[in-house]
C-alpha cells in the first residue's frame, strides 16, 4: 500500500489538513498475450487516523484501487502530539 501526500495545520479552523493519494501496489503481469495490465487483489478500503498511538479512527471508506484523499481532522484543542494516517486494505 502506498500513502503520499502532504499536510498542514489549519489555525482558523482547527483542524489539520491532509491531502494526497492512497493506491494498492500491484504484481507485474508477464503473460505475453492479452492486455499485460498489472494484477492485484486489493483495495484501499479504508484511511484511517489517530493521536497519539490512540485508537484507529477511519475518516474516509473509498473501497478502490487508487484514491484522492482530501481530509479535515479536527484537532479538539491540542497544541502537540502525534497524528498517524494510513491507508488499511481488509484483505
């Protein structure tokens, strides 16, 4: 699984700002014959988040290949500490 993207806190709102992409990695397809597409099973299903080794929240369920990810986190009044996102397939 990839996650890449980038973030930042957003003062006025309250909240972090996280925006990038999520896709499953893929096994080359070496068939000589057909459309050579790459293959996988996976699926992003789900971008998760939390604060500091807290629990596992899911902010987004896009259930696809690849995703754009767009997200707000409301920080509720914290001024440090450890923020994870990550992006789970279910398989």
């Amino acid at each position: 699984m990839l996650l890449d993207g980038v973030g930042r806190v957003e003062p006025q709102s309250g909240s972090y700002r996280f925006v990038g992409k999520a896709k499953v990695q893929t096994l080359p397809n070496r068939n000589p014959s057909g459309l050579a597409n790459d293959i996988t099973l996976n699926k992003v299903s789900r971008i998760e988040a939390r604060f500091d080794g807290g629990t596992w929240q899911t902010i987004k369920q896009p259930n696809a290949y690849e995703t754009q990810i767009d997200v707000s986190i409301a920080l509720a009044g914290r001024t440090s500490g450890t923020l994870e996102i990550r992006a789970v397939d279910d398989a």
